[in-house]
C-alpha cells in the first residue's frame, strides 16, 4: 500500500479539504486562507500539511478535481441512455449538486467548477444531438446557447431556487430541451 493509498492520509486530505471549504464558505477569499488558518480548522498541524500538498492551491485543485470527476461521470451516464433513463440520470445529477450546493456555490468564485460543467454539457448536447434518430429539426439552438442556459438554470436553482426540488427542475429542463 502506497503512502497515498493509506487510510489515514486520506482521512487526513478529506479533512483539509473539508477546513478549505468551510472556510470558503465562510467567507474567506483563497488568498487570505493561510496554511495555520486551516490547519487549526482541521485540527492538524502545518507539518501534516505540507505531507500531503505543497500549497493552498494545490489542495484547491485536489478539491475541484474530486468534485470534476463525480460531475464527469454523471454527466457520462447522461450522454449514454435512452429517453426513458435520461430523466432518472438527469434527477441523479442534480441530487448530486444539491447534496454539493454549498461546495459548488463556495467553489464557483474560481470559475472552475462553472466552466467544467459548461463544456460537459456542450459535450453532452453535441453527442446526444449526433446519436439521435430523430428526424432533423427546422430550428436548432445553438449548442453554445442550450448548453448556457441548461447550466445557468442549474446554477440559479442552486443558489436561489431552492423551494422547486430537482424532480421538478428535471422535468422542465426535459420538458425544454427536448432535443
């Protein structure tokens, strides 16, 4: 078993991406998150820090790549099903990001997270456009623009329309974007 692989250092990497969160969802800009500021969230000491990630950033791209390889993979199961699945893996992911909301939410003054899911749905919309059997439609929006708004209802519902559930914003999404 690698150093990587031990059970302890990976409780201690999710404990300071937990203290990196919290205090990014407190408030705190990345810059003023010092190393001391978060090992003492994450009741550790600057030393097991540094055994793990060299730098704030680092564990800040170790953080936005864990939640980028769950929405990769939600995403995915999107692209491959069938119309009677796709409202069930639709109502997966976005459970995901509401589970994620306050991660996400903290996580989007990088940009990242945003720009990930964007070009995951423009791919996702480009597919399922180039695999549909479907008769080709007079009138088709731009996958630039379907992939906008798809994400932008998204990240509204995220952070201020949380009194509609995600089955109900699944179904307007499929009930929108059909194609």
């Amino acid at each position: 078993m690698t150093y990587k692989e031990d059970p302890r250092a990976i409780r201690t990497q999710e404990m300071l991406k937990e203290a990196l969160l919290t205090l990014l969802q407190e408030g705190h800009s990345l810059h003023q998150i010092t190393i001391q500021k978060l090992t003492q969230r994450a009741n550790l000491n600057r030393t097991t820090f540094y055994l793990h990630y060299q730098n704030i950033n680092e564990l800040k791209e170790h953080l936005t790549n864990d939640i980028f390889q769950v929405l990769t993979d939600k995403i995915e199961n999107l692209t491959s099903t069938f119309d009677r699945n796709r409202q069930q893996h639709l109502l997966q992911l976005l459970d995901y990001l509401l589970e994620q909301r306050n991660h996400i939410l903290a996580l989007v003054q990088f940009e990242q997270i945003e720009k990930h899911l964007l070009l995951l749905m423009k791919d996702l919309i480009v597919v399922r456009r180039s695999n549909s059997k479907s008769i080709v439609r007079k009138v088709v929006v731009d996958p630039d623009v379907k992939t906008a708004s798809i994400v932008g209802i998204i990240m509204w519902w995220l952070k201020d329309g949380l009194h509609l559930d995600s089955t109900y914003i699944a179904e307007q999404i499929n009930l929108m974007y059909r194609s």
